[in-house]
C-alpha cells in the first residue's frame, strides 16, 4: 500500500510538471480512417479510465545482451529471465492503471495500449554510465458504453532518463529501482495524455505536499 501512494504522488508530480514541458510525450496524426477528438486540453477532457488494455506484439524482439546499447525491440532485466513480452505488458499496464485512478470524469473510457518499444537499460550500462530508458506506444481511447472511438490511435514517446552508477545502486537500495521508475513513469505519462491541468492540480492539493 505504502508503494502505491509513493506511486501515485510521484505520478501526479509528474503529470503536472508534463503540463510545463510538454515536449517530454510527443504525439502523431490520428490514423487514417478514423475521426477522433481533438487532443488539446481545451476539447475538454472529462473521463474515467475503467481498464486500461495493454498489448505487446510477439514481433517485438528481445534481447539478453550484456551491451551498452543492445540493438532490439525489448530490453527488460528487472525480472528474472523469462517471458519479456508478458513482463512488459505487465508493467505497462500496472503503471498506466495506477496514474489512471487520478482521472476521474463523467464519461468512462478504455484506453488501448500497443507497445511498440520498450528499452531499459542493462546491467552494463545501469552500473556505469546510465543511460535512456526508451519506451514507444501507440494509444486509442474508446468510450466504455457504446465503443465510440473518441480518440483514435496516435504514437507516444515516453523516453526518460535511466540512473547509473552510484545513483542506480542508491536508488534499489531505496526500493525504488528501473520497474519503479519506469511504473511512476508511466503513471504520470497516461495522466498528462488523458488528464487536464486542473484536474491534476485537483488532485495533487489533496494528497498535499509531495516530494520527490
């Protein structure tokens, strides 16, 4: 429970600082043949994210390489060896599930979630010199009653820092190593694409002072 609330802070930090830099998440055009809401904030974005959907293609590909920057799809380390593609999905899911519990509209919607990358960092470049954590997906909004599309699939980049060194090592002292941040992380990211300013302004004065 204690991680969930450190979670959902630092996902509501994140989202708020995402609304003074909103370079950090790009977006492309819709995909042709569907008609979709506009997604600046002022179309006026009111919704309740009932479950999010997660999807990671078995095209994707892994890689176990102990390099710098290993060339692959998939590069996950934070798990013990096993299905990558399942691992993924599952922290995508539980991170995006976990910033969603902040948006809270009058229209409930099921988000869509196809990763397209997800690249952490190895234990090569974690204990040396860091790195990228470089995560990919394309995303669709679909209202939770009737199936309408309300926003139609666009491209999002959610790339951040990765510690490393004597940082990465303090940080899974602390218990907050690559899934953690990567999970905040992608708290924040579904909060910033869907939520609005006031709403995480809202929010983030009734859990109070949150530091980071």
């Amino acid at each position: 429970m204690k991680m969930i609330k450190t979670l959902l802070a630092v996902a509501v930090a994140a989202g708020l600082s995402a609304c003074a830099k909103p370079e950090t998440v790009s977006r492309a055009a819709p995909a042709a043949g569907l008609i979709a809401a506009p997604i600046a904030e002022e179309a006026g974005r009111d919704y309740t994210v009932t479950e999010v959907k997660v999807n990671v293609s078995r095209d994707l590909s892994v890689s176990e390489a102990n390099l710098y920057f290993p060339i692959a799809d998939i590069v996950w380390r934070d798990d013990p060896l096993g299905d990558r593609h399942m691992q993924v999905a599952r922290i995508m899911k539980n991170g995006m599930s976990t910033g969603a519990v902040a948006l809270v509209g009058s229209r409930d919607v099921i988000v869509n979630v196809d990763v397209l990358r997800f690249h952490a960092v190895t234990e090569k470049a974690r204990y040396t010199i860091g790195g990228v954590h470089s995560i990919k997906f394309r995303m669709s909004v679909i209202d939770a009653q009737t199936g309408e599309v309300i926003e139609a699939p666009r491209t999002v980049v959610a790339d951040f820092d990765a510690l490393g060194g004597a940082a990465a090592i303090k940080a899974e002292r602390e218990g907050f190593g690559q899934k953690q941040r990567i999970t905040a992380h992608m708290a924040g990211v579904i909060q910033r694409e869907l939520g609005s300013p006031a709403l995480l302004a809202a929010r983030a004065a009734a859990q109070g002072d949150i530091s980071l």
